[in-house]
C-alpha cells in the first residue's frame, strides 16, 4: 500500500512505539559504509521506527539535536539512543 507524505507524517505524529537513532560513519570521501553519497560536514545520523514505518538520514550538530529533531515527528514515540 502506498501512502502519501501527508498520511505518513499524521501517522508518525500518533506513533507511540521507539524510534531508533544511530550516528552514521562517513569516511573522508563523504560516503558511508554501504556506498551511499552524503558528502561531508554536520554529523549524519540514520532513524527508524521499530515498525518500519520512517526511515530517513538526518543532519545534527549532535545527538541531542538529532533527538530534537526526530522528537518534532514523532512526539508521542520512546526515542532510543
């Protein structure tokens, strides 16, 4: 089934499960492990939802602000570090 942004976006907002975030490595060519192409600068970090709902990579000055931003899509959910 296909959903729209829109329909995704209200269902992370109702979301009450745990949401995953892990800093990803980026090596000096600006690429992660698996070959994708990020480039370099702010640290990159991976989300998910135990549901597999989102996934999507993010851009933080740290942690914390990862957790900021993640917390503005979901702000129902159990964020795990």
């Amino acid at each position: 089934m296909t959903m729209w942004p829109s329909e995704v976006a209200q269902l992370c907002k109702e979301y009450t499960g745990r949401v995953y975030i892990r800093k990803e490595r980026i090596n000096q060519g600006g690429y992660i492990r698996g070959g994708v192409y990020f480039g370099c600068g702010a640290p990159l970090y991976y989300v998910q939802d135990e549901d597999g709902l989102w996934d999507d990579y993010i851009r933080a000055s740290d942690r914390d602000d990862a957790v900021a931003i993640v917390r503005q899509r979901y702000p129902m959910a159990q964020i795990k570090r």
